[in-house]
C-alpha cells in the first residue's frame, strides 16, 4: 500500500477532527457531567466507556461487520472511552479529550489503510503480525486498567472522607 494523497490525509484530519469533538461533547461532556452528578468516578467511567462502545455497534452492523470482530471492536471502543474519560479527568478539559480522540481516530483510519474504517477490524488470514501494532495496543491496555484503578481508587478515597466527616460530626 502506498502513501495517501495530501487531499486524502487533510479530509481525515477534518473528519476525525469532528467526529472527536462531536463524540467527546455527548460521550464525556454532556452524558459525563449527567452521571457524575448522582455517582462516582468509577461507574461514570464506565458508563461513559460502554456507551460509547455500544453506540458504534449500529455502523458496523451496517456495514455487514461479521458478529466476532463487534465484539471485539466493543471490547477496544470500551477500553479507549476508559481512556477519553481518564485524559479528561486528568486535564480537566474536554478539548483536551476532544484532541486526544481526533489523535487516535485519525491515527487509526490512515494505518488502516482501507477505504472504509469497518474493513480494518477484518484482517486476511495470511497477514503479517505487527509488532509495533502489538506494542501500542499494549500499552493502550495497561493504561486502561491504571486509569479504571485510579477512578475506583478516587471513589475509596471519597467514601473514606464522607465516613470520617461523619463521624467526626456525631
């Protein structure tokens, strides 16, 4: 496969550009802001992450994505909200998840290489491994899993505060 056109990269850009500030506006601004407000940091994580997944299931169904590669696009979409909420509870700035996101898409849809983004989640059986691939989606895992540790952690530390002021009241 070759270098994309300069036309084709700049049209990527743009479209993952308002793509990540439409998703992250919904997904970690408006539905984010509205379960902080009754919950935790963990359960608005994962909130946030699995709606976001579920809501990318429709595209793929129609676009005829077979059943297994759903699944497992639901699995990393889950993962990478994790990680959109973690960069916006860390910066505590949308634009900052916004960009992140328009990053990771754009990244995505010119390594894909494909006409369409749902022909990346099928790969032919006789393609090479990616090492660097691998390595990237490796760490994208482990700094799920600190982000999912770091928000249960914030909710222990809360309901420890809330005990203690109570008790310190009585």
């Amino acid at each position: 496969m070759g270098r994309p056109a300069l036309g084709t990269v700049l049209l990527v850009m743009l479209g993952t550009a308002m793509v990540g500030f439409g998703e992250e506006l919904v997904f970690r601004g408006i539905l984010l802001d509205a379960v902080r407000a009754r919950h935790g940091e963990l359960v608005t994580m994962l909130v946030t992450a699995a709606v976001f997944a579920l809501a990318h299931i429709v595209g793929s169904v129609w676009a005829g994505v077979p059943f297994a590669a759903i699944l497992f696009q639901v699995a990393v979409l889950f993962m990478n909200g994790t990680l959109y909420y973690w960069v916006r509870r860390v910066s505590g700035r949308l634009w900052v998840a916004m960009a992140v996101h328009a990053l990771t898409d754009c990244v995505l849809y010119l390594a894909a290489g494909p006409s369409r983004p749902t022909d990346a989640l099928t790969q032919p059986a006789d393609a090479a491994p990616n090492p660097i691939l691998a390595v990237g989606q490796t760490l994208l895992i482990v700094a799920a899993v600190v982000g999912v540790i770091s928000a249960a952690r914030e909710d222990h530390r809360n309901r420890t505060h809330v005990r203690q002021d109570v008790t310190a009241t009585t």
